[in-house]
C-alpha cells in the first residue's frame, strides 16, 4: 500500500510516493514506474528479482537429502535380515555390502546383532557355497567396511566377543573369509592401537605369518591385507 500525492507551483509539478505497507522492494519498482510516467519517460517492465540460493546451502540441503536416502536403504536392508527367508536375507546383506561399501553409514549398534547372528552359524554340515556360507561371508564383508569406514566403534567387536570369531575366519579355508576378517582386524589396530594386544593375544600374527604364504600363490588382495596387518601387528 502507497499514497501518491502531486504539488502544483508556478506551472511545476511535485509526485511524491511514500509506502506505507508491503513490500519495499515492491514498492521501490511502482515508485520508479511512476515516477518516470511523471516525467513521460516510457516505463520500463517491471522485473521480479531473482534470489540465487547460496551455494553452500544448497549442497547442505543435498547432502541431507542423500544421508536421508541412505538411512532408509540401511534400515529396509535390516528389515529384510529379519525376515525368515533365505533369499530375503541374502538381499538385505547384498544391500547392506554395497552401501557401506564407500562410505561411512550412520547405524545404531544395538540393530547389529545379525552380524554376530551369522558369522556364529558355523554348521559342520555347510558348504562352501551354500547359502549359510554365503551370509557368513557377507557378514564379514559388511563388518570390514563398518570398521574401515568407522561406522561402528571397536569397543562393539570386543564386547559382541566377535573379535574371536575373526581369529577363526583369518584360517578359514575360504580366503574370501580370511580376507575380509584380516580386513576387520587391519581396521581395529589403526582406529584402536590399544587391541593389539588383544588380536596378538588370540594368535592373529602367528595365523597371518602362516596364511601369507597360502595368499601369495591363491589370493593376492589377501596377501596384501595380511602385510598391512603383520605391519600394524608388529608396529
């Protein structure tokens, strides 16, 4: 809302424009517009300003919008770990490889009892590449990159007492397995210097000394993580 208002003095004219509410910038545009229709200057049109949204917030909002996206995709993994189903299970743990594989993935520690869950179903009975085999091994592998990436803390391997379980996947006679446990234990003695005595204590150098040469001939990612731990081992 404005008031326009004209003076009259010795044939001169006087246009004053006050707003009294709205919109200064609004306001401004219907001043100027008058103002020179006042003068018999042509007005120009007026133009709605544009507000570019700052970078910074705008990669903010995104980045929000990605770690959203994600939590749904780990929490609908974890649904389908809870179903009975084999096949849902193996979908749940594909899901869960492949998100935390490059990244850090927020996740509460007390939804990870499937890890435990898993890698402790050793059946005398399984094979190779049976189904069960195949979850134990994916439970490794999404082990390895919770720890790598620091989505979980170390202090969850040893009160879960999984880190006894991964001595035991280190000789597994699947290398994919003693790979991803040589990757856990790798993980745990860069974040948690202070569990090195605890991996060397359960016999982790002396089993890492025997497979490096099984893994120089069969297996060389994990050749490459059995150096990588030996080093941090004997550092």
């Amino acid at each position: 809302h404005f008031t326009v208002t004209i003076f009259e003095n010795d044939n001169h004219f006087i246009v004053e424009v006050q707003r009294r509410t709205g919109c200064s910038i609004k306001c401004q545009q219907f001043c100027r517009a008058i103002l020179r229709a006042a003068k018999g200057i042509k007005s120009a049109p007026i133009k709605t300003p544009q507000f570019s949204i700052p970078s910074s917030i705008r990669k903010m909002h995104e980045q929000k919008e990605e770690e959203k996206a994600v939590d749904d995709d780990v929490n609908n993994a974890l649904h389908l770990l809870d179903e009975d189903s084999c096949e849902s299970q193996l979908l749940g743990m594909s899901a869960l490889i492949s998100i935390t594989r490059e990244r850090k993935v927020s996740i509460d520690e007390s939804k990870l009892g499937f890890l435990k869950r898993f890698l402790s179903s050793r059946s005398p009975y399984s094979k190779k590449y049976d189904n069960e085999s195949k979850l134990r091994l994916d439970a490794l592998t999404v082990l390895a990159n919770l720890l790598m990436h620091k989505s979980i803390t170390c202090n969850y391997v040893i009160e879960s007492e999984l880190l006894q379980l991964l001595i035991v996947d280190l000789t597994h006679d699947d290398l994919n397995a003693s790979y991803q446990a040589a990757r856990s234990m790798t993980a745990i003695c860069r974040c948690c210097p202070q569990f090195k005595s605890n991996i060397a204590g359960l016999g982790a150098a002396t089993a890492a000394e025997q497979l490096e040469e099984m893994a120089e001939a069969r297996h060389k990612p994990l050749k490459d993580e059995i150096r990588l731990l030996r080093v941090e081992l004997e550092d």
